[in-house]
C-alpha cells in the first residue's frame, strides 16, 4: 500500500509539473490559432505520462534498458498522437477559415448558404448565420417596401395638395375679379376642400405616431355594438349620396377593453373605404361576434374584388387600388353635386371621397396596437345570413382583436 502510495505521490507530482508548464504556455499562445492549443493539449498529456513513467522507473530500479524501452514506446505514441493532433486542427482551422469567408460574403452580398461541415459546434454557427441571412433579407426587402411607400406617398400627397391649392387659388382669384355668379357656391367648395386637406394632414400625424410608436391608447370597456353604431350612423350621408346601402348585425353584449377613439376611427376608415369602392344601388355589411381568442369585426363591399399581386399591399402607406391620385370622376362629380356640395352639403365634398391612401394604413398600425390582426379576401355574392354564394364579388375586411 505504501508503494502504491508512493508511486500515486510521484506521478501526480510530475503530471502536476508538466501540467503548470502546459497552462503558462497556453496563456502563453492564447491568440494564436486552435491548431497550436489542440497541440500543446496533447503534448502536455503525453509529457505527463512520459514524465511519470520515467520518474516512476526510476524508483522502482527499472534498468536502463528497460527505461529505454519504455520511453521509445511512450516516444512513438506520442509522435502519432502529435500528427494526429495536428491533423485534427488543421482540419478544424480549414473548416473555420471556410466559415469566415462565407461570414465575409454575407457581409458583402447579404446571402448565405449554411454548409454541413466540421464540428457540431460550427456547424450551429454556419446554421445562425444562415437564419441571419434570412432575417437580413427580409428587412432588406421590408425596407424597400417602405421606401417605395415614402416615395409613392409623397408623390401623391404634393399632388393631393397641390390640386385643391390650385383649385382654391382659381376660385379665389375669381371672387376677388366679380367674375361669379354664385360666391356661396365657390366658397362651399373652398370649404369643401380645406376640410379634404385638413383631414389628409391628421392622417398624416397619426401615421407619423403610428410609425414613431408613441400613440397613445386609452384602453376601457367598449361596448361593441355602440362603435359600430355610431360608425355607421357617420357614414350614412355619404353612403346615401353614394346610393350605398350600410347594413349588418353585431351580437348583443359583446365587450372589449380597447381605446375607444382608436376602434371607432378603425371602423370608419373601414366602411368609408367600402362605401367609396362600392358602386352605386351597391351594399356594405358590417358584421360583429364573438370568436374564441376575442372579438372578430367585418366589413364586407362589392367592389369586384382585388387583384392577387395586389392584396399584399392593401394596408401600405399610400396604396388606393387604382392608379389614378385623384378621385375618379363620378366619385368628384357627386362630391362636387349641382351646387358645388354633395346632397348632404358642404360637409360631403371632396374631403369626404378622396384621400391620400392613408386611412387602411392607419387601420392597421391601430388594431396592431392593440394586439390584433387585421387582413381582407375576397368574398362572393353574399346570401342573408353573410355567407358568399359566388364570387368574387367584393371583399371582406376582417379585424379580430383579443378580450
């Protein structure tokens, strides 16, 4: 027991020595390559056997032949366990050298392919970076999307308002001259489309707070079917100067925590924009039920449906389904009407038909501020009941937000 005790004493000594002098010289080369710490590992391992097994030797009087034997052999392990060594991290630094191209790549071109190859350790990095790339590819192309909306909604702004400057301009100009007739007619319309520029400056705001998410939620208990009312009870005047019929059912004693303001502004841009798109002696349903996960809101038109390429850009910045920028002519020729004002009066002109195709666009950041989704399909003939009997024959406006 006490020459295994000794001989336990000895080796471990002369391992714990090789082993200072492996750690010193690996501090030593910390930052060189791996291939040089997967070496000194092995040398050290294999210094220490050799170490105690010579110490060893020697206190058991081994011969020196015997030594000399035991040393070639442990020599020769090691020689093979050395090339081994080298060939392991020489391989390992091929494979990361490999994976610091392609990293180099996606800096330069944005796109990776993930290889299998090497280590399971770098196989997950190349496979990060590989959803890295994906990522950045989809912010690349949201980005686009945004720039061509910022572009597409200045473009059609500076022309929405210019239009109405030039128009009032000519109409002022006219007033000042004593050249009209019916003053109370030009100054309806001026009115008329102050009012359309005022509202397309608010939905500018409200997209800019959207954008920056600062806008500010109220959130209290809503009863659903008071919103919708009162949506549809503003929108009637225009649906009637439209010939729109405005109907639907929302179940009885339907809640929901939401801000009020925002929900209602939801509603109206949602059937305002149906009733623009909905030809005349046309119907517009709004319909409200309760859904597993919340509540879920309809507003369903006859607009003939939206072109496939197009539904995906239904709720970008400045997207109004025609190529037009202004109002079409019998939308303007009803908003203007026989005195300069549509039936309803001056409230019904052209602020209350045109737009900069921003009013979806606030839908959406709205009802994602409350956390919810809002997406439109298209839909047949609707039968009593609001279910599609043929189609397409308009579309489907669907928000569901949570309880």
């Amino acid at each position: 027991m006490n020459e295994q005790l000794q001989i336990l004493t000895v080796a471990l000594g002369c391992a714990a020595a090789v082993g200072v002098v492996g750690l010193f010289l690996a501090w030593t080369i910390r930052q060189r390559a791996i291939l040089w710490q997967l070496t000194l590992v092995v040398a050290v391992a294999i210094g220490s056997v050799l170490a105690g097994t010579i110490a060893v030797a020697r206190l058991m009087f081994i011969s020196a032949h015997d030594r000399g034997v035991i040393s070639l052999v442990m020599a020769a392990a090691g020689v093979v366990a050395l090339v081994v060594a080298t060939a392991v991290g020489l391989a390992i630094s091929r494979w990361s050298e490999a994976l610091r191209l392609d990293a180099r790549r996606l800096d330069s071109s944005g796109s990776y392919v993930g290889t299998v190859r090497g280590p399971s350790e770098l196989q997950r990095v190349s496979a990060e970076l590989q959803r890295t790339s994906e990522r950045l590819e989809e912010s690349r192309i949201r980005e686009q999307r945004l720039e061509d909306s910022r572009r597409e909604l200045v473009s059609w702004v500076s022309h929405d308002l210019r239009t109405p400057l030039a128009g009032m301009r000519a109409m002022t100009e006219a007033l000042e001259d004593g050249m009209v007739a019916d003053p109370a007619r030009y100054h309806r319309q001026i009115r008329a489309e102050v009012d359309r520029m005022v509202r397309m400056v608010d939905d500018l705001f409200e997209l800019s707070r959207i954008h920056a998410g600062v806008l500010r939620m109220t959130p209290e208990t809503v009863v659903l079917r008071d919103v919708v009312s009162e949506a549809i009870a503003g929108a009637d005047p225009m649906a009637r100067a439209r010939s729109v019929r405005l109907g639907g059912h929302v179940e009885e004693g339907i809640q929901v925590t939401a801000d009020a303001v925002g929900l209602s502004r939801v509603m109206t841009n949602l059937i305002i924009n149906a009733i623009r798109h909905t030809p005349a002696d046309g119907s517009v349903e709004i319909r409200g039920r309760a859904v597993p996960e919340g509540i879920e809101l309809s507003v369903t038109d006859q607009c003939g449906g939206i072109a496939d390429h197009d539904i995906a850009r239904v709720f970008d910045v400045a997207w109004r389904g025609e190529s037009a920028r202004t109002p079409t002519a019998d939308l303007a020729a009803e908003a203007s009407g026989p005195g300069g004002a549509g039936p309803g009066g001056a409230g019904l002109g052209a602020a209350g038909l045109g737009g900069a195709g921003l009013g979806l666009a606030i839908v959406k950041g709205i009802v994602e501020a409350h956390q919810g989704v809002v997406q439109v399909e298209n839909v047949g003939v609707l039968g009593p009941d609001g279910a599609a009997l043929a189609g397409p024959a308009g579309c489907r406006f669907l928000v569901r937000l949570p309880t």
